[in-house]
C-alpha cells in the first residue's frame, strides 16, 4: 500500500530530497528546512532512493530491515544470557506483538530508535570486552542520530546500574558522541538559532508542558497502549507480579528500564503510542525469562494461555476495522466480531491452555506466533490493498495526477500524501 497518515510521507519526501540534492546534513521539506527530527531516519530513506528502491519502499524496506536485524540480535544475545528456552519465548512475544509489527511496517523514527537504543541496553547489561562497550555507544550515537536527546534520559536507569563501571560509561558516551555530535554542531552552525529553538525547545521541551503540539493525553494513556501493543500477549503480563517469576540478578536492569520507558514519557503532556516502543524490548525479555523459569503444572499459566488464544478471535475484526480507524479515528470506528472465528479461536485457546496444562510452553507460544504470522500476510493480501484505496494518497495520484491543484486544509494525511506522491507542494483549497 501507498504511504499514509500525515508522518509517513513528509519524513519520505525529506529523505528523497537528501538523495536528490546530495546535502546530508540539512534535511529540507519542499525546500525549506526541517528542524523536528534528528536525521537517520532520513538518511536510510535517503540511501533507499540512491538504490532505486522507489517511492514506497524506500522509506519502508531500511525499518523493515532493521527489525528484523534487531530480532536476531535480541535472540543471539538472550540466547548467551539467558537460555534457549527464554531466548525463543521472547523473540517470538516481540516480533508477533502488535506495536512491534505495526512500527516495522512504517517509516517513521520510532522502530528505528527502539532497536538502537534496545541494543545498547543489552549489550551494557553485564561487564563486557571494549570493543562490545565501543559498538554500545555507537548505536547510542545512532539513537540519538533517530530520537535526538530521547536516549539519553531513556538511559538513566543504565547510569544507576553502571555506576560502579565507570569506564564502560565513559567509554559509552565518548563514543556516542563521536557519532552524534558532529551533525548537531553543523546543524547549529548553519541555523544558529533557529534550530536550537524548534529542534531543543519545541521538540524536547515543549513536549512536557506546550498545548501548541496537539498531542495532549492523560497521564494514564500509556497503560491501554501498552496492553494493545503488547497483543496477544497482553495477558502474560500478570507473570511479571509473581514473586518467584524470574529470579536473575539482571531482572532489576530490565524492569527498571522498561518501567522508566513507561512512566518516562507517561509525565509528558503530550504523548502518542509509538514513544513507549523501546520498553517494548525489556518488556519480552521479562516476560521470556518469567515463562522459562516455570517448570511445574499452574492453573494461572493455563488459564494466560487459554486467553492468548482466545484473543487472537479479535484478530479480523482488527483487520476489518484499520481503515475507518485510521481514517476517522480508534473512537469513531466500530469493532464487529466475526461468528465463523469463534471455533478457529476457540481452538487455538484449548490447544494453548491443554499446552500450558503439560508444562510445554514453547509449542503454545509457537502455536500463537503462527496464528499471529498467518493473519499478518492476511493482512497484507486483504486488507493493504483495501487501505491503499481508502487511506493513502497514491491511488488518487495516480488517477488525478496534475488535475489536483490544492487539497483541503483539514485533511493533514491526504495533503502529504498527494504533496509526496505528485513531489510538489499543494496550497491548501482556501
């Protein structure tokens, strides 16, 4: 499918303008500069067009590649600290969760900040060799190239924890800004203050306390994000409240950074669901170590099972509903539930209960992530097409073409799609 939303297409356009112009410091929209994000998102996109990947792909293929390369990276690592068993358990609750398959599939900055910082943190878990330390703080440089100043307060339980390996934090953070500094200070030297003012104060700080952004959500909003972006996994979480769930001596790095990830950016009065994405990552090395650890029959497991089964019935009926959710919003768009569901579901969720009720929880989670995968390429085949016509601009692009002269104001999505796809700015109609 086209691009969609408003985000999708402006960061595209930017990054085909880098390819364009070869000017890979400044990114430019419709030639003016673009001070609200950092520029790796950019630059992929950008090296995307220099590789004749086209309009679509371009922007999307570099994130695609990157969750994916960060997957194996987490099942590699977790492997090597925790164990095959739990390594698997959490890849597979993280590649088939919602919020990590949906933010792999856009290009906007988000799967690419997570996956950088993610890896900085496992990688820094325990005391390594420097050169591992060294390859640390360079994706925390390329974090900070995706999310700007986010990483670094993002960090902040890993200072407490390094406290006493002090060179490694030295190290980290020489390194990172050996990566990231240089294209703050060119950007600061080019537009003094203009960029120090849009990028820093607006971007960063304005996100806490401004009403200019039109983000503003409850302190509570992330609990509900979390718990759908964790789908269909959302029920295991209950294992993170056992006492006796995991009981590694690095379970204390992971809690902290997945619940400073949430409460973090829960404090920011304006907030939107991809933020909490890098707790993500900590969130399903828990769960994966919590799982791992259980080894006697529980009715809770069979019971958390039986639910992640049964919760893949709503699967369809998601599907159904992402066009008019993303078109008029989650709140205007009406969840209908399919009747012939009902047996596939309800029989994945008794295979899954009758799994844990063995203590075979690997070939339950398998049994999910496949469910999960099928619906993924159903997706894909049914529904892509379905929001290629209704959501993205491309088809009206392409059957309009330069008969478009201007685009209603109000439609922020349908303006930088058309913008994107006809690659010249449209005023507004009024």
């Amino acid at each position: 499918m086209g691009l969609v939303l408003p985000d999708e297409p402006r960061y595209a356009a930017i990054g085909r303008e880098m390819a364009r112009s070869g000017d890979w410091i400044t990114p430019r929209l419709w030639g003016k500069p673009w001070f609200e994000k950092p520029p790796l998102l950019y630059w992929t996109t950008a090296i995307g067009f220099k590789a004749g990947l086209g309009d679509d792909l371009a922007p999307r293929l570099p994130v695609a590649l990157a969750s994916v390369g960060f997957l194996i990276f987490f099942f590699v690592i977790l492997r090597r600290e925790f164990g095959l068993r739990a390594a698997f358990f959490s890849a597979a609750m993280l590649a088939t969760s919602a919020g990590w398959l949906a933010y792999s599939h856009v290009a906007v900055p988000d799967l690419l900040v997570s996956a950088t910082f993610s890896a900085v943190m496992l990688l820094l878990m325990r005391e390594r060799p420097m050169s591992v330390t060294i390859v640390a703080g360079i994706l925390l440089g390329a974090a900070i190239l995706a999310k700007g100043l986010v990483p670094l307060a993002l960090f902040i339980p890993a200072i407490w924890f390094l406290r006493r390996r002090l060179r490694d934090l030295v190290v980290v953070f020489a390194v990172a800004a050996i990566v990231a500094l240089p294209w703050y200070l060119l950007m600061v030297g080019r537009y003094d203050g203009a960029f120090i003012d849009e990028f820093l104060w607006k971007q960063h700080f304005g996100r806490f306390a401004s009403h200019a952004l039109l983000h503003e959500r409850p302190f509570w909003f992330y609990l509900p994000v979390l718990a759908a972006g964790l789908f269909p996994w959302t029920p295991l979480l209950v294992v993170l409240f056992r006492k006796d769930a995991y009981r590694n001596e690095r379970s204390g790095f992971l809690v902290a950074w997945a619940a400073w990830g949430v409460v973090f950016f829960s404090i920011f009065l304006n907030k939107l669901p991809g933020y909490i994405l890098p707790a993500f990552p900590a969130i399903a090395t828990l769960l994966g170590i919590a799982l791992a650890a259980v080894s006697r029959r529980f009715i809770l497991m069979i019971t958390l099972f039986s639910l992640c089964g049964a919760l893949l019935w709503f699967m369809p009926a998601i599907q159904d509903l992402l066009a008019s959710a993303l078109r008029y919003g989650i709140s205007h768009a009406g969840l209908q539930l399919s009747i012939p569901w009902i047996l596939p579901a309800l029989l994945v969720s008794i295979a899954c209960g009758y799994f844990a009720w063995r203590c075979r929880l690997g070939p339950a989670i398998a049994l999910v992530a496949l469910v999960i995968t099928t619906s993924v390429i159903r997706l894909v085949w049914l529904v892509f097409p379905v929001l290629d016509q209704t959501i993205s601009a491309r088809s009206m692009a392409k059957s309009h073409g330069q008969s478009i002269t201007c685009v209603e104001e109000s439609n922020r999505s349908l303006h930088y799609g058309l913008n994107y796809y006809l690659d010249r700015e449209l005023p507004d109609c009024k």
